[in-house]
C-alpha cells in the first residue's frame, strides 16, 4: 500500500468516523523510506507519537543477578554509569548483546583476579570489552578487526599518510562512537579479546602472564622496563626518565632476550629518534641487528619451539601489544632479520636435542611428533626431524621384513606444508628417508620386496 493511500485510510478514520486509531510501526524505516512525504503526511493525521522502549536499569539489575562472581558484580555496580553510557553510544538497544558482554568479562576476570585489584585497570578491561562486543554483534566489526581498533591511534602517528584507509575509516568510526573507552592501552592482549568474544574461550597462560607484568597491576617501577616504555607517550617525565634508563641497562647488558621484547624496543627507538630523543646511539635499524646477532652468537636469544619463525608470522604485535611503527621499511628489515636468527637459534637447539628425541624413538615413543603429543619439550610446532640420522630412523622403520606404521603414522602427522614453509629442511629429510626405505625394501625377499616398497610410496606419496 502506498503511503498516500495509508494515510487516507487513517483520516476516514479519525476525521469522518470519529475513532480513536493507533498505529504501529517502525519510523525510523518509514522516514529511510520516505524522507520527504512521511513527514508531511504525519503532521496532517497523527496527532500524537508515543516511543516503546525499556530502560536499560533494570536490565543491568537482571543480568547482575545472574553474575556469581562477587569481584565481577562489584565491578559492574561501580561502574554503572560507564556500561549505560556504553550501552547507549552503541544504539543497538540490544539487551541479550549487552548480557553477552557482562558474562564474557565475569569469565574473563574469574581466570585474571589481579585485574580486579587495580579498578583503573579493571575499568579499562570492562569498557573495552563491553564496547567490542556492542561492535561485534551489531555486526559493524569482526574480532579479527580488535587489533586494528585498538592500534589506530598508533598506526596514523606511525604512517607516511593522512589518509585513513577504509579499515581505519571503520576503526575510527568505532572509536568515536566510545569516547568513554581507553583505546590505546586494553590491559589484557588483543588475542585474549578475539578468542573471548568469537570462540568464548581464554588461554589463561597468556593472560596472566601479560596481566602480571601491565604497569597497571605491577607499577610503573616493578613493571619489565620494555613494558613501560611501550607506552611512553602515556608516561609522565619523571617515568619516562626511569624506564628510559632501565632499558638502556638491559639492553646494556644484553638481558633482552625474547624477540617480541627485542621488537618492542625497536619500534619505540624508531619513534623516539623522530620525536628527538634517541634510544641508542647511532641508526636503531643497524644497532638492532647487531644486539639480535650478539644475542644469537652468546645463545641467549630465546627460540622456542612453535615459536613463528617467518617474517610474516613475526607479525605486527607480541604479548597483546601492537609494535610502534610495524609497516616502516626499517621495522620490517629488523624483523626479517628477527626471523632468520630465530630459525638459526631454534636450529642450533634442535640440534641438541637431537639425541633425547632420537632415545624416544628407540623406547617406540612417538607422541611429540603428533600435533596432540607432549612427549619431550614439544617440537610439534617446530622443525626436528633433519638433525636425525636417516640410517638409524631407517632401522626403526623396517624391522626384519616389516613396517613399523605406528612410526611412520606419527611422522605423517607432522604438517610439513603448514608454518610458513618453516619444514623445508624436514621435507628434504623426509626425501631422504623414502630413498633409503626404498633402498632397503628392494633388499628384501619376495613376497616382502613388494610389500614394503608399495606400503612406502603410499606413506610418502603426499610428502615427497
């Protein structure tokens, strides 16, 4: 029906039957629909707009009701003002998403009790999180877009442009709309908000860690001296002065050693040369290259197994925090290089390793190489298997004429073609060893010659 003739309809109504009528419906569409003849259509017949909304008060009274966690509760309460303040910039009216991001912060804080010791820090988390998850089921935002939201602020100091990308156009928008939420500092790591609001699941590890060492919770003085000075422009001089200097001991005495640490310290120095207060002496690009190689060469630079070993799974953030100035050309030749000494160290302590795990293999344990298994300190992540000898892998494999498939299942497990290419060197060995197997099977009699070499090709036809 059209406009016009609904109108019509309703003033033989009102005007020549004398009856009351009440219509319901959704202006706000009415006015999308027809912004020019609804207005002057209404004006003529409707005498009188009533608005049906409920007020989100109580709301908050119900859903704290259902909230078990007292330090949570108490959080809430405090803060009353700042989650209807949330709540109403988001206009979404949407009570269940509200009621979703509440329960979400009482699981969060039921797993990190030192953020509700500091209710600065607890604010922080609560507004951050109740805002993104507004975003998220309103469907403007995604939580693989957190990161981006919450390092804006750092990604336009550190571009070559003022022009926002639309990605940026977006995050900007959401940061706007919640002028009540800190956005350049979220307390907890950005990939506890992304797992928390799209899987509802926390690597408590991970949090804790990360929640122990926030100046917020340990202090500016007891906080690690890179983890204060990440957030320098937030500082005041006085602890500027102190965590400036203690970084400088550390990076003095070579006690920087993990590579998210080491990449911070980076991405700060290059924002401190251009803001006129050097880091280190001399260009921070070739100063960084040289401490990541003194760190490598004295086998203290931490490399882990499952660590990311590529340049591009090195990424733009480490312990939740995004690096200053990660798209700079000098970030991303350091980090290249980050990698390379990464993949040096991991496999210089592979080769260490080598004999423990070559003795698992004798006791017929295979559960490291599965991505499930925990066997040894856990090189499933991580390649290994090339700094074992093929003839003595050989052995274990073919035994007096038959396949030893619980061993060579394992090593299937393994995902040679995930990691970033990170396996080549296994790949290779796993060349190797089809050549030797098949080698040894055409040295068996009928009917095993056959029998083993066919069950070989099969193994390995996916791998090499």
């Amino acid at each position: 029906m059209k406009l016009e003739e609904l109108f019509g309809y309703l003033n033989d109504f009102v005007e020549a039957k004398r009856l009351k009528v009440i219509l319901l419906a959704d202006e706000k569409r009415l006015l999308q629909k027809h912004p020019a003849d609804y207005p002057s259509q209404k004006e003529k017949v409707v005498g009188k707009t009533l608005v049906v909304r409920s007020e989100p008060g109580p709301v908050i009274d119900a859903i704290l009701a259902e909230i078990g966690h007292d330090e949570t509760r108490g959080l809430i309460q405090r803060h009353r003002d700042l989650v209807l303040s949330l709540f109403k910039a988001s206009g979404t009216n949407n009570f269940r998403s509200l009621q979703g991001a509440l329960l979400d912060l009482e699981h969060l804080l039921k797993r990190a009790p030192r953020l509700v010791e500091k209710d600065v820090a607890a604010r922080k988390v609560l507004a951050i999180l109740v805002a993104l998850t507004l975003e998220v089921r309103a469907g403007r935002i995604q939580p693989i877009d957190f990161s981006r939201v919450i390092g804006l602020k750092s990604a336009i100091l550190r571009s070559f442009t003022k022009t926002l990308t639309p990605e940026q156009e977006t995050a900007d928008q959401v940061q706007k709309r919640y002028a009540d939420v800190a956005w350049d500092d979220p307390v907890v790591p950005v990939q506890t908000l992304v797992e928390l609001v799209g899987e509802g699941v926390i690597d408590r590890v991970a949090l804790e860690a990360a929640v122990a060492e926030h100046p917020l919770i340990a202090g500016q003085t007891e906080a690690p001296p890179w983890r204060t000075l990440v957030w320098w422009r937030n500082l005041t001089q006085t602890e500027y002065a102190d965590a400036r200097q203690r970084v400088l001991e550390e990076l003095a005495s070579g006690a920087v050693v993990h590579p998210g640490q080491i990449l911070h310290l980076l991405g700060v120095a290059l924002s401190l040369a251009r803001a006129g207060d050097p880091l280190v002496n001399g260009d921070p690009v070739r100063y960084f290259r040289a401490y990541i190689k003194a760190r490598l060469d004295d086998g203290t630079l931490i490399s882990e197994p499952g660590m990311s070993l590529t340049s591009h799974d090195l990424g733009d953030t480490w312990s939740g925090i995004m690096y200053d100035n990660a798209a700079d050309p000098a970030f991303v030749r350091v980090r290249r290089g980050m990698a390379a000494a990464l993949t040096a160290a991991l496999d210089r302590r592979t080769a260490r390793e080598a004999p423990r795990v070559l003795e698992a293999f004798q006791r017929g344990n295979y559960d490291f190489l599965s991505p499930t298994g925990n066997e040894t300190d856990g090189f499933r992540q991580s390649p290994l298997l090339h700094q074992l000898p093929v003839d003595t892998v050989a052995d274990l494999i073919i035994t007096d004429g038959r396949l030893n498939e619980l061993l060579v299942n394992s090593l299937m497990a393994r995902n040679f073609k995930g990691h970033g290419g990170t396996f080549k060197d296994e790949v290779r060995w796993m060349g190797r060893l089809k050549a030797e197997l098949l080698t040894r099977a055409a040295a068996l009699p009928p009917p095993f010659r056959d029998n083993i070499s066919g069950q070989v090709r099969y193994w390995f036809a996916h791998i090499v």
